[in-house]
C-alpha cells in the first residue's frame, strides 16, 4: 500500500477546468508525481490523468473542453515507482473521487489495491442501494478510520466536499467572482483572484451545486489537525484555520531560539521550507542570517528516491554552498526536520569542506520518531534515524558540534494551537482503530 500526500481542488461555473487547471498548479508542491482532472460535457463524466507535473501529465487542451464543473488532484507517493493506476480522480461513470488521505482501516473492507477505490466503491454501493449521496457519504464517515479532506463531484453537477471528523488535512472554500471554488490550501484561491469564504470544518459535509451550499455535519470529536502542514507541507502563503503557515514557522524558529539557542555568527536555511523558521531564530538572537546554501533550479526531490545511494546523489545536484559566506565561521543551520536523515548529513559535509569552524544543527520540530498513517510520507521506524538514535548519536552521526530539536510542547506553544496532531513525534495515534504500529507498518510499508 502506498501512503500519501495530495491536493484537490474543484470549481463550480463557466471555465471550470481552465480554473481547476490552474489550481491544480498552485497545488502542485503537495503532490508531483500525477495529476488528473473529472468534468462533465455533455452529460458525459470525464477523466484524464497522467503522470508527472500538472503541465505533464494534462495536455493544456483540455482546458478548451466546455464544462461547468470539474474536480482535480496531484499525487505525491513514496514508493518510488509510480503508475497510472493510482493516479486520480478515481471515478466511474457517476461519481468521481479527488482524495487527500489515508484510510488506515480500508482493508477490513474487502480486497483492494487503494484506500481510494474503497471509497468509491463503497459510496457507489449505498447509492446503488438507493441511499442519497450524502447518506452514503455519513456512512463511509461511520466506518472509515483515518485522515480524509475530499472533493466528490457527481453527474448531477454537484461537488460535495468532505472534511474528516478529525480535520487532519486541509481543505477550504472560496468564491472567484460568483464561482464556488474548493482547494487544499486557500493560497491557491487567493493567487487565482478569489476569495476565501472557510475552512470546511472538521466532520463536516458541503453540498456544492451551482452557487448554492447545504452544510451538514456529524457529531465530532477531538480535532487534531495535522502539525506538519505548519511545519513543511503546506506553502507558507497559507493559512489553516485561521492560523497563518508564514507565522507559524516564524514562531517556530523565534521558539528554537529561546529554548535551543546556539552561540553562532551566522543562521543558514537549508531552502526552501525552513526559510521562515530561519528568520524567526535569527531575528531572535540578533544572529544574522546568510542564504549559504543555494538550492539548484528544477532539483529533484530527493526524499521520494527508492534507495539511500539514489537520494544522496540527488541531494548533491541540490544545494550548492557559498563558501565565502560559511569559511572560519561558526554556523547555525536551521531546517524544518529530519526524517531519515540524509539531507542534513550531505549539508555538514559540504559546510565543513568550505571551511566551517563549527556547525551546529537546529531543527524546527520534534524528532521523528513514528510513521504517518494519516497521509504524510514518513518511512517505517527503523527508516526514521531519530527512531532509534539520541541526539548526541545523531550530531555523531551528522558530523555537526551539536544539534537540538523542539519539544512537542513548545511546538504545540509555537504553532499557537493544541488541535494538532502529533503522531509522527509522540507515537499517539489520533485513530480510532488502535492497531498496533507493527500492524500497521506491515500493511502500509509491505
Ligand atoms: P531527510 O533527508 O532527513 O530524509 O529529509 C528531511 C528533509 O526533507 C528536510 O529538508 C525536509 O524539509 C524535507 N522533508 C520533510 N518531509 C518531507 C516530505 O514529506 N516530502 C519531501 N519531499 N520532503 C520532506
Ligand atoms: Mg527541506
């Protein structure tokens, strides 16, 4: 089974899949490795993907198809092999399906290559049974265990977007001119000339047709919103409800600095992401911060390569080093976390070999030390090196004078909300399902 990452994003009116097009590009960091669009022209429900980067995997002409409404969704998985058949929209001819999750307990349900088909399969059935659309999509809320922000558009013309009773991931509403428009992350609305009207809320469902909603939602429970959308994986231009991403990390690194502070003359960001954490840290300690390491334009992205050797040979391509800016210098570098710990090793190795009199490591979250069952990419345990290494090994290990991370608390404190889930860091899965982690890694890694 593959886990993970996505973005969806769907537009009720006139260019419907011009807009969702476009969307689907400002989305494009949340997933790269497919992208596909479901339309309906004349009472045909449509899908095409395929694999790669939006402008890839779409011929732009679809664009020039007329239709009023229209679902989209990037892909990002793990895996290192990838094939058209996960790509979504998953659909038949009656209802398609743009998710952002993991269902952790679709197995349970019967035998089937993605949680993605499960879902679909079983809202068709209780529709098929004569249920409406929103019944059976309680239904699946009823059951489903996991993590779920999706966009369902049917031939009727409607979208219906869901929102799991947790909020793990994000998923927002907007107007562009008149239009409905449903997106991951609301920058995408804002950058497309839209504006945002919310949050769909945790547990809730949202009947779109036309420019009409109906809102319903299902008895909740506690909210624990995915933390690393703060941390890495959503863009800093946004915002989750109501708590800024930009300010967020900011907050982060001023956090890091108080409570982890480093005698330094230089802050270095390991671009792109920690960037606003960075600042926040250097701000702090009156250190000032030098962009030393230069990432390389068009850079693979190293974390999805299938083996060691394969990431370390991206991670050169990657960054490139400043080596007046670092020579004789004592050097804090920040990033946003460590996962298996490849990125961090290679960058104290070039830091070192331009001549850095010390490199001391700050990172902008706990250590990672549990998987993600929830829709974010973090390996089985012993992938994971804070899993089974304390931090004076990792430093060792990394080559670096020291290194410290943030407690869970003082991130939840940085962040500014207790509503997060902490999984990855604490190993207190939010699920309601309590498989044990052995289980679950050997369904979700086998
Ligand atoms: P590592 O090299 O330790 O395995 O990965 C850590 C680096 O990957 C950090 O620079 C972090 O910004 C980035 N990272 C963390 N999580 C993810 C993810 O889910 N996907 C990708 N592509 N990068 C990630
Ligand atoms: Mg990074």
């Amino acid at each position: 089974m593959i886990k993970e990452h996505c973005g969806v994003f769907g537009f009720i009116g006139n260019n419907s899949i011009k807009y969702t097009y476009e969307g689907l590009k400002l989305l494009q960091h949340r997933g790269q490795e497919s992208a596909g669009i479901s339309y309906i022209n004349a009472n045909d429900l449509i899908t095409q993907k395929g694999l790669g980067l939006v402008e890839e995997a779409l011929d732009e002409n679809i664009t020039l198809n007329d239709s009023k409404i229209s679902i989209g969704h990037v892909r990002y998985s793990t895996t290192g092999k990838t094939s058209l058949k996960e790509a979504q929209p998953l659909s038949n001819e009656k209802i398609s399906i743009a998710f952002n999750g993991t269902i952790t307990n679709y197995f349970e349900f019967g035998k089937y290559s993605t949680d993605t088909e499960f879902i679909l399969d079983f809202i068709d059935k209780d529709i098929k049974e004569g249920k409406s659309i929103v019944s059976a999509i309680k239904h699946f809320m009823d059951i489903a265990d996991g993590a779920y922000s999706m966009l369902i558009m049917t031939k009727e013309g409607e979208i219906l977007a869901v929102r799991d009773p947790k909020g793990f991931r994000p998923l927002v509403m907007g107007k562009i001119g008149q239009n409905l428009v449903f997106s991951s992350e609301d920058s995408a609305i804002k950058q497309l000339g839209g504006k945002v009207i919310r949050d769909i809320k945790p547990g809730e469902i949202i009947r779109a047709k036309n420019s009409e909603i109906v809102s319903e939602r299902i008895e909740n429970s506690r909210v624990s919103t995915c933390a690393f959308e703060y941390i890495y994986f959503s863009r800093a231009d946004s915002t989750i409800d109501n708590i800024s991403v930009y300010e967020a990390r900011i907050k982060l690194g001023e956090v890091l600095y108080d409570k982890h502070p480093a005698n330094a003359d230089i802050v270095v960001p390991v671009p792109d992401s920690s960037r606003p954490i960075a600042i926040g840290f250097s701000r702090k300690g009156k250190i000032p911060l030098e962009e030393a390491l230069i990432r390389t334009i068009a850079s693979k992205r190293s974390f999805i390569m299938p083996t060691n050797d394969k990431r370390n040979e991206v991670i050169e391509e990657k960054f490139g080093v400043v080596e007046n800016a670092v020579r004789d210098k004592r050097i804090v570098l920040i990033d946003d976390s460590i996962v298996r710990g490849n990125t961090m090793k290679r960058i104290v190795s070039f830091i070192r070999n331009a001549g850095a009199k010390e490199v001391h490591i700050r990172i902008g979250s706990p250590p990672i030390k549990f998987p993600c069952y929830m829709g974010i990419d973090f390996p089985s345990r012993k992938e994971l090196i804070a899993s089974s290494k304390s931090e004076n090994d990792i430093a060792q290990y990394m080559g670096a004078n020291s290194i410290e991370y943030l407690t869970v608390d003082e991130m939840i404190k940085a962040i500014g909300r207790e509503t997060l889930c902490t999984a990855c860091f604490s190993g207190i899965y939010p699920l309601r399902n309590r498989y044990p982690i052995d289980k679950l890694e050997s369904i979700f890694n086998g």
